[in-house]
C-alpha cells in the first residue's frame, strides 16, 4: 500500500532507529496499535533468476562482498520494514530471501542473457531474518529495468522469498514513480499492485548521507 509522504516518513524515522543498531523504540502490542485487518500483500510470480547458486557470503548487505576489494555501482538504498499478519502482530524469525538485478539490469545467473554488464562488486541475492517486533532491513542497489522480452520492459523491481512456520509467500517489490509500472503486466496483475509499491526517500542523518531509504511492510495471509 502506498502511504503518504508524511507517514512514510514518519515510519522512516522508526525503522532508523534500526539502521543505527540500536532498538530503543518502545515495545507496542501492534495487535492494539494497529486496525484489526490489514490489507494482505499480493503474491508475485517467482521469475527465472531465483539463483542456482547461491553465493556464500549471504546477509543483508549486497553491496559489499566478503573478503573482495570494492563496492558494488549504483545508487545504494535501505529497504525496512516489518513482516506481519493481516491483524498486524509481527511476525519474528521470519526468513526472507531476495533477489535483484544489478544497476545496469542484469542478473547474476546463467540463463539471463541480457547485454548489460555483470557487477563483479555486487552480491544480487540476500539472506536474513526478522527480529522480534518482525522488522527486517537491508543494503542493497537500485536495480535497473531489464528487457524480459522483445516487447517488454520490466520496470526495476526486488524479488522477496519470505518463509515462516505457516507461509512460504513469494513476491516483488516495486519502486514508485516508475514509469514502467504502469505498463508491467506482472504488476497489473497482482490483486492489489499498492501493496507492491514503496516509495524512496532521503536518508536520517544516523545512516550514509548518499543513500535511500524505502519503507516496506509485508502482511502475509496467515500468522
Ligand atoms: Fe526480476
């Protein structure tokens, strides 16, 4: 769902509070903060790039690989936010998984064909789970578009893979103000595309003053 600015930004300034390392925001029963349903977000397909292979050096910052000199290109953005159940309690210990293009639109996977350049610096998968209030957060790049065929573009987007004891959910996030979203047959399908669709904003000042921040909530069928 997309919030407004304010709220977005509001939510921001709480899930800092992670990105600094420090958990110091009060402990709130979400189950009594929250509306009594949430809106679940919509499912996605898979896609052909989930990795065949995945790389050892899985966490939660893409942009970096361990034990390589170097960074990965491209704008580099937060993504946060919390898992939770459609009454809105978190959901801990979720694992999520993800997967993306690289700034230039490629994938690093054996059956993705496209011309752009791999990133040797960039980790394109990632692996971590929620905390206990169900916040997650990770490093990573704007992906690019990238052809998906002779007529179609897909807009830049994030695979997630989220699995817990009562869901194994699959699902993409997009960013908002693309231009190619309103013309994305996958994301024109999924039952409700707000869902799908985080907004990018100005870092607080705890984190690097050249990134982006998106905050996403993911609200899974089942608690
Ligand atoms: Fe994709």
């Amino acid at each position: 769902m997309i919030e407004d600015l304010t709220l977005s930004r509001r939510r921001l300034l709480e899930m800092s509070v992670i990105a600094g390392g420090a958990l110091l925001l009060p402990r709130v029963d979400l189950a009594f903060a929250q509306p009594a349903e949430r809106m679940p977000t919509s499912e996605q397909a898979m896609g052909p790039f989930y990795p065949v292979t995945k790389p050892i050096d899985q966490d939660a910052d893409l942009t970096v690989i361990a034990g390589k000199p170097g960074k990965a290109q491209g704008q580099a953005i937060y993504v946060m936010g919390r898992v939770m159940d459609l009454k809105g309690r978190p959901i801990p210990n979720a694992q999520i998984e993800i997967w993306q293009a690289n700034t230039f639109g490629r994938y690093t996977h054996p059956n993705d064909r496209n011309s752009a350049p791999l990133d040797p610096s960039f980790e394109g998968y990632g692996l971590f789970v929620t905390d206990q209030e169900g916040r997650y957060r990770f490093k990573t790049i704007k992906p690019a578009a990238y052809p998906a065929s002779a007529d179609w573009v897909r807009p830049p987007h994030i695979h997630f893979q989220i699995t817990t004891k009562a869901n194994w959910f699959v699902t993409q996030m997009y960013f908002a103000g693309e231009p190619l979203n309103e013309k994305d047959s996958l994301l024109a399908s999924a039952s409700n595309k707000e869902t799908l669709i985080t907004q990018l904003m100005p870092p607080t000042k705890d984190l690097e003053p050249d990134v982006l921040v998106a905050v996403w909530d993911i609200v899974l069928p089942r608690s």
